[in-house]
C-alpha cells in the first residue's frame, strides 16, 4: 500500500507542475500540443519498447499468446461494460465516447509499469508490455472514434502510427529472442523515461486552463471513476478466475483493469477535437481515487 500510494503522490507532483506551468504560461497552450505529441509518438513507444530490449523476458510463445488473447478479452469484457453504463448517463454523443473511453481504457502503460513491477517485481514487466498491445491497437483505431465523436469520418491512416508499429516490434522481438545492443536498450530506455512526466505535464497544462469548478462540474465523471477503478477489476477477477491458473497473470490483469483513466485521454482529447476539460477531470479524479481503490482491490482479490 505504501509503494502504491507513494506511486500516486509522484504522479500528483508531476501534475502539479504541469498545472503550475501553465498557469504562468511557462507551457503555453501550443506548447502542450508540442508536447503531447512527442509523448505520444516518441516516448511512449520507446516505454514499450525498452520492456524487451533491457532484459531477458522469462516467458513462453504459448505464454505470450494465451496473456494476449486474455488482454483483449479483457478490452472486449470492458466495452461490454462501458458501453451501456456511460449510455444511461446520458450527456451528449461525443461526451459520452469520450466517457466510455475513459471507461474502458485504463493508465496501463505510464502507471501500469511502475505500480505493477512494485507488487508482482520484474517478471511482470513483459506481461505489461502485452497488456498495452490491445491497448494501443484499440485506443489508435475505436479509442479515436470515441473520442472525437466522428466514427463516420474516422480515416484509417491513424492506425499507420509509431506506438501501433512498437508494440508489433516488441512482440517480435520477443518472440524471435532477438537480442538489441546495449546502446540500443539505453537509448529506448531514456526516451521512454520522458512518457510518465510528459502526460503528466500535459494534463496538468490542460487543467491550469481550467477553473476548479468547471473542471469538476461535469458529474458524470465521478461514476465513470467509479467504473473504472472498481467494477472493470471485480468483472475481471470473476470472470478470468475461472480460466486462468496462473496466479501471477491474473494478477497483473486485475491491477492493470484497475488503473485510473488513461492519461493519453487528455491528450487524444487535444489531438482530435474531444471535449479537454472532461478528459483532464477525469484522468485526475480518476488518479487520485486509485490511491485508494488500487490498494483496496489488491487487499480484497489478490491476498
């Protein structure tokens, strides 16, 4: 609980600046369009990619491919969920994708790593890395629809992206046992040390433009928080418990379907026209709220 609850406290530090910044105009609005962008096509590949260029991953092909499957069944199982908890909300259409993908897709690679690695230790690294493949493949094709509310205009093209190509890289690197250069593995690893504080300042920016009531005036973020953090690990628990006799990989699923909203949220938000204000509240409500129910979920599913 210490270990989580430190974890949430840094990435609350790491807002504050964010916020502080742009509230002297240090991080100006085009800055915070600068910046999400080199998060989500520089750092955040390189995260997934420095997960199986450090190190030896102790796992097998069948291993890989039954944790992937799971992975996306776990995604499918959220949607499910999702989909007609946030429709009886109400709100608008674009809110509401934008609400359903705050829903289903968690902080499964900027928190997902540190806060995993700290309770399962280093092993659990690569089933992340896996975990954030449906992630990506999903948030960069269904993610966007929901979140700038135009389906009918969606372009294909956006699957053509940096994380999409990492996370197969990364796959295949495991799979084929290719062994990356030292110099290679340190240089991913560097740029990928920048994802956690980079989405962090970003949504601290994105609040700093914000007052404290509007941030908070939309209550439809507070259930969505809910959903998140607590309903998404119960469902998987009772539903993958029946299936997987691997304690640790259930474990792992259970955290990661655990984690507050995801932080790109806000950042798609801004790439792709989505309402910035939910997307900041609920990535913070959402962040704060899983200083208390990761380690609550933990304690009640995996003792």
């Amino acid at each position: 609980m210490n270990v989580v609850v430190s974890q949430m406290a840094v990435l609350f530090i790491l807002l504050t600046v964010g916020y502080i910044a742009g509230k002297i105009k240090m991080l100006t609005q085009d800055g915070g369009k600068i910046l999400s962008k080199v998060v989500l096509n520089i750092s955040a590949p390189c995260t997934i990619l420095a997960s199986v260029t450090g190190g030896e991953a102790n796992i097998t092909s069948r291993e890989i491919a039954f944790f992937t499957l799971l992975s996306f069944l776990a995604f499918l199982l959220f949607l499910l969920i999702a989909i007609p908890a946030v429709r009886a909300l109400g709100g608008n259409k674009a809110n509401r994708g934008l609400l359903c993908y705050m829903s289903a897709f968690g902080n499964a690679a900027f928190m997902g790593f540190p806060v995993t690695i700290a309770i399962f230790g280093e092993s659990a690294a690569f089933y992340v890395a896996l975990f954030n493949i449906p992630f990506i493949l999903l948030t960069f094709s269904v993610g966007i629809i929901m979140i700038s509310g135009k389906g009918g205009n969606f372009n294909p093209k956006t699957l053509i992206n940096p994380s999409i190509f990492t996370a197969l890289l990364a796959t295949t690197i495991v799979l084929t046992g290719f062994k990356a250069p030292a110099i290679f593995a340190d240089a991913v690893r560097i740029t990928g040390s920048m994802t956690t504080p980079g989405a962090m300042l970003v949504v601290g920016c994105t609040l700093s433009r914000v007052s404290f009531k509007d941030v908070f005036s939309e209550w439809r973020v507070f259930p969505v928080a809910l959903l998140k953090l607590i309903v998404m690990p119960v469902a998987v628990w009772l539903v993958f418990r029946q299936i997987v006799t691997n304690e640790l990989m259930l474990g792992v699923l259970v955290v990661l379907s655990g984690m507050p909203a995801a932080a790109m949220s806000a950042m798609l938000a801004i790439e792709y026209g989505g309402n910035e204000r939910i997307a900041s509240s609920g990535v913070s409500l959402s962040t704060l709220l899983s200083g208390i129910t990761i380690p609550l979920v933990i304690y009640m599913l995996l003792r």
